[in-house]
C-alpha cells in the first residue's frame, strides 16, 4: 500500500496504518501530505466510518521506509480517543510490540462519555 502511493516526487507518504474492525474487516490507509495533512490512522479510520463500521478492535502505524510500528501521533491519540477509546492500539516500545488500549495512550484526556 505505501510502495503504491510513493514515488518520492509528488506522493510522498511514508506511513501505512491498518484498522481492524469488529466486522471482521481490515481498513488500510495511507498519509497524506499537505500544509493541513493527515495520518495513516485518520486515512484508514476516516475509510471506515465512510463504510458504515462503527465498531473498532485494533489500530497499527508502519513507517514504509524501515517497516517498523510507530505511535501514534498527539492528533491521532486524540482522534483514536473519540472513536476507539478501548480499542487496542500496536506500539513499538523498545524494539518490543505491545498492544494497550487507546485509552491508556493520553491519561486523563477529554472525552465526552468520560
Ligand atoms: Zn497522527
């Protein structure tokens, strides 16, 4: 997915993300580079919702350039928060995967069901 949206010239994402659905299904999504861009992780949530899923388990971030698990970012963890707050989320912590829950990304973070 990110070797089919780079060229190094005018598309430029770096970063995949896959969602993992209650359906069942796997969303995938791509960065999206601009002044006001977007992450892999709203590219593949925002896919979903547009689907019609509302129902969220796992989120992951690759960086296509090393293959390896990212954070997400502050903007992402927030968003994550509003969608997912227990769903899981893959980080990379010293070389180790680990799967926590989305809530546990931003501590104390504002939430409307909270
Ligand atoms: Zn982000």
């Amino acid at each position: 997915m990110i070797k089919k949206n780079y060229d190094g010239i005018n598309y430029n994402h770096t970063i995949g993300a896959a969602l993992l659905t209650k359906s069942g299904k796997i969303y995938v999504g791509v960065n999206v580079y601009s002044l006001n861009g977007i992450c892999s992780e709203q590219t593949c949530l925002s896919c979903a919702i547009t689907k019609g899923e509302r129902d969220f388990l796992t989120i992951v971030a690759i960086n296509g350039k090393n293959g390896e698990v990212i954070s997400p970012c502050g903007n992402c963890r927030q968003m994550l928060i509003d969608y997912m707050p227990l769903g899981d989320v893959i980080i990379n912590i010293n070389n180790e995967l680990i799967k926590i829950k989305v809530k546990d990304l931003i501590p104390y973070a504002y939430h409307a069901s909270y």
